[in-house]
C-alpha cells in the first residue's frame, strides 16, 4: 500500500482590521473635513453674512479674495462686538498728560470691528490653517491649544479646499465607537 501524499492546503489571507485596531488608524484632515463650503469675499455686506450664519448654522465662514485664496474669517465671536460695543481704555490724568493704562490701539480696533459694514471690517486676519494630509490628532492639538472652533483647509497655494470644525472631529470620532 503506498503512502498518501498530504495535501497541499493554500490559505489565503485577508487583512483584517479589528474595531480597536481601526479607531487607532491615523486618519487626516482630508478625512474628515468637509468640501461643500460656504465663502464670502471682504466687501461683502455684514448683514448678509451675519443671515448666512443664522440660516445655516454655522458658527464662522471662510472669506476669501476673488481667487477663492483665504484673507480671513468670520465668526460670531467677531460679530459679537456689534451687539456689546466697546469701552474706551481705562486711563489717568499726570500733569495735564492722559496715561492709558490700556493699549489706545486695542481700543480702536475693537471699535472698528464694533462699526463695520462689511466683513473685511470685521473679519479676523491672522487665521490658523491646516492642510488636507495632515494628522486629524494634530488638528485636533491645534484646536485646542489655539482655542478654534474651525481650521480652514488650504492648499500650498493658500486657495480653501475645505474646513474642519470640532464637530467634525466629534462625529469622527462618534462612527468609529459603532
């Protein structure tokens, strides 16, 4: 009697990703931010950004030049200085001198901001961004270490290709509990 060969048994093996093995994949901003974006340019009339938030609620808008590049954003913590005004800086009198114990300069921006009718007049300038292949996690530090609610998405050319809010970053991070 001849002794049988033993089959040749061919595995193929799949990648599988657990649950745990998944949430701890790196995902980036590109991800997760969203494209379909609402913009406005610096001239634009505050009312009508001020309706455009309310309506679609949102909390801050992008704005950008003619070339869709970023000059600013918009938000409600700007459009807040519509509502309360501002105070003029606290000062003292010296020898028929005024000493301001606050920045003048301050001042006037604030009141600038509190007079605009227009979003260039109101916006903030210095905006932090990101790019689109960086870490959700660094975005995410840089939120909250910058106290944003919002990082507009830009590409080396300075033109937005998204936005990322915290709550993009939370419904992230609510899918990946299932």
């Amino acid at each position: 009697m001849e002794n049988p060969q033993p089959r040749q048994l061919e595995l193929i093996i799949k990648p599988v990703v657990s649950k745990t093995q998944r949430r701890n994949m790196p995902k980036n901003v590109a991800d997760v931010m969203s494209r379909d974006l609402i913009t406005v340019l610096p001239q634009t009339p505050l009312k009508e950004a001020i309706q455009l938030l309310a309506e679609r609620r949102i909390t801050g808008l992008p704005v950008v030049d003619e070339e869709d590049k970023l000059v600013g954003v918009i938000s409600e913590t700007d459009l807040m200085w519509q509502e309360t005004g501002v105070d003029p800086p606290a000062y003292i009198m010296f020898l028929d001198s005024v000493i301001y114990l606050q920045n003048p300069a301050t001042y006037e921006k604030e009141l600038h901001k509190a007079l605009g009718q227009t979003v260039g007049e109101v916006m903030t300038t210095n905006v932090i961004t990101i790019t689109p292949e960086k870490d959700l996690r660094e975005a995410a530090k840089l939120m909250h270490e910058k106290h944003v609610r919002r990082l507009p998405v830009v590409d080396p050319t300075g033109k937005v290709i998204g936005i990322l809010t915290r709550g993009d970053i939370v419904r992230t991070m609510a899918s990946e509990l299932d």
